[in-house]
C-alpha cells in the first residue's frame, strides 16, 4: 500500500460487507461504546445500505442519523 492507500483508509469508511461507501453514524448502544469508544478515537457506524453495524475511527466522515418523523412526534408528545 502506497502513502495514497494509507490516507484513504483514514477518510473514507469501505464496508466489509458490501463494499459500499456511505455510512450513518449509529447511536451508542453499551457503556462500552457510550465511553470507551471515544478514548479509542472510534465511532459506531452502520452502512447504509446493507445495514452491517461496525466501529471505524472517527476521522473517517459519516452521515447524521436522520429522525424518523415518528419517533420526533413521539417525543415531543412525552416532552
């Protein structure tokens, strides 16, 4: 791997499912992926379009989750 490949696998997510390239940022699930996560420079990430949920480093850039209007209606509804 050349200093080119290097740097793109610090910007860019690649899913090792489908190989797709966009990714959402997945809400944190466990203490350990609420607090350990970010000392380890990761972020929990989900593809976008096969849905594999995995860890990648946060200098790679993913998409905001979007809301579904729902659960916004819900929650406004409770609040």
């Amino acid at each position: 791997m050349g200093p080119s490949s290097w740097s793109r696998l610090l910007e860019e997510f690649y899913c090792r499912g489908c190989g797709f390239r966009d990714a959402y940022r997945s809400r944190p699930r466990s203490f350990f992926e609420k607090h350990v996560l970010g000392f380890l420079l990761l972020q929990p990430v989900r593809c976008e379009r096969c849905f594999n949920r995995t860890y990648t480093l946060v200098t790679i850039a993913a998409l905001n989750r979007i809301e579904s209007e729902s659960k916004a209606s819900q929650r406004e509804a409770n609040g």
